[in-house]
C-alpha cells in the first residue's frame, strides 16, 4: 500500500487533489515459495494470510493470497469477519511480451458500531466501553474484480502496459444508532437513564469498469536524461443506490443495559434509490528531466 500526500491529479485524475491510496497487487515471480501468517490479539481477534507462489514453467507462475480475520470488540457486541482470496496468473514472466490475469475476493460478515452520539456537542467519555446495537444489526459487503493486463518491453527499455479491471462492489447496512435522553450534562447519567436507539440503514451496488494504456521510457535530449510517461484512460461507473422503507423502531434501553438485544424481525422493504452513470476519458503525458545529480524538473499535463 502506498500513501501519497498531495495532488496528484497529474497521475491519478480527478478525485486526487489531496491525495491518493495505491494499492499494489502482489504479482507472480519465477520461484516457488510459501509464506503463511497468523497474528493474535486481544478480543478474540484472529488473522490468518498465506501468500502462495508456484512457478509453473520457466516464464510463467501462479500466486495466491488468501486471508481470514475474525475479532470482536473492546465495546461487548460488534463482530468482525472478513475473508479474502486473490489468485494470479503471468506468463511471459521477464520476456517482451508479458500477460497477467488475475481476480479478487472479499467480503464482510460485520455486526457494525456506528458510535454514541455527542451530548452537549462533545463526546460521551463514558459511553467508550459501551454499545447498544442489536443482534439483528450487520454489514454485508463484498467486492469482486478481475484485472488482465499485457506488457510490451521495447528494445530501447521502454514498456507499453495495457490494463483492463472490471469489478462489482455491494454494500449493505443495518446499523444502531444510540445516545442519551433527558440527560443534559454527564454528571446526571445514571444507570436507569434512558437511551434512545434509531437505524442506519442503506444499500447500494456497483460496477465499474477501467481500461489504462501507458507508456513508460528514458531518453537523452539536448544532453539531459528524461523519464517519459505518456498514456491514455477510459473508465465506465455504474452506481445503484437504495433505501429501505419499514425499518423495526429500536425499542429505547437504559445506560446499564449495555450489550445486544433480541433480533428484531426484519420488516424493511429495499426500495431503488438513484441511479449514477458515469463515462470519463482521461490524457496525460510527463517528462521528467534531470538537470544535476540533485535537480529534477517535472512537467506534464492531463486532460480528463
């Protein structure tokens, strides 16, 4: 994972003026070598990865990853499981002309903690510990995408890399919201006061779809070295957004009551909420000319 702090649009496009999270997927190598990990903590957490790399001919290689994390809380109730798996595949491994297929899962099996709500436009520090969400609370998510891609290695060192990502996304939440009621100050609470409970609750679906083209190669001009950057984006972004209509009221409980309560039975109609389409095109060229062993100079331009 790479965090880049600072504009970036140059690069990346819109949506990175601040910033940007890459992620970088591990990619097969011409060697077989297994690694597994578990790591242990408080609150029953548990995570476990293996990364597998299988070498399947003398230019080719298989890598997977796959990983389960299980935990629950500080806070008596929330739930954490997740799990994943990430096959590749790359043949022409270091020739002219390398390929890559690869695919990705995760989902989410969580009991959400949405928080306590301020009291007074400050934070409750005594409700830290606590949580009053129910057991009919939960986040469902998944993701879902594959990724091909095809190297072209010139002579003179350049690369002409060609992507295609298309992936599904889903997202689903029911959650608790809680804070105090006729209480006005933290040094009123008692066990007996009252907290009152609403519903956060939202669905939606995604599809999206990437095809990158760049090209990457040095060359000397005027007696200067330049690092060249020049390429091409397309992208297509489906969004379907929805809501649900007769949520369960969350009867209220109390301060000392903390803790799930008994499922509510789920009443709630999925309704279509808004719809996001969306196709962006994307140009961009950089030259990056080293001017002494210290200086560089950058220069380039986008067009979205």
């Amino acid at each position: 994972i790479e965090v880049l702090r600072g504009s970036a649009s140059m690069l990346y496009g819109r949506g990175s003026t601040g910033g940007i999270i890459n992620q970088a997927s591990k990619q097969p190598f011409l060697a077989t070598q297994h690694e597994v990990e578990a790591t242990v903590g408080t609150d029953n957490y548990l995570r476990l990865t293996g990364d597998f790399n299988i070498k399947t001919a003398d230019d080719a290689a298989l890598r997977i990853n796959v990983m389960k994390t299980d935990a629950d809380s500080f806070r008596n109730g929330p739930e954490t499981h997740r799990q994943g798996v990430a096959p590749t595949f790359s043949w022409g491994i270091g020739t002219a002309n390398e390929f890559s297929l690869g695919y990705y899962h995760l989902d989410y099996d969580d009991v959400p903690d949405y928080g306590f709500r301020w009291l007074n436009g400050r934070p409750v520090d005594a409700a830290v510990d606590r949580w009053y969400g129910t057991q009919s609370d939960y986040q469902r998510d998944q993701a879902d995408y594959v990724v091909a891609s095809h190297t072209h290695r010139f002579e003179n060192g350049g690369e002409l890399k060609t992507a295609i990502r298309d992936g599904y996304y889903k997202r689903d939440l029911w959650a608790t919201t809680a804070g105090l009621t006729g209480v006005t100050s933290t040094n009123d609470i008692t066990d007996s006061s009252t907290i009152s409970r609403g519903n956060q609750t939202r669905a939606a679906q995604d599809h999206h779809t990437f095809i990158q083209t760049d090209y990457s190669g040095k060359a000397n001009w005027f007696g200067l070295q330049h690092d060249l950057l020049a390429g091409a984006e397309v992208a297509q972004e489906r969004t379907t957004t929805y809501t649900y209509s007769g949520t369960p009221a969350k009867s209220t409980t109390t301060w000392g009551n903390t803790g799930g309560t008994a499922a509510l039975t789920d009443t709630r109609v999925k309704n279509w909420g808004a719809s996001f389409h969306s196709t962006t095109t994307g140009l961009y060229a950089q030259d990056t000319m080293h001017l002494t062993s210290q200086w560089k100079l950058l220069t380039g331009l986008r067009h979205d």
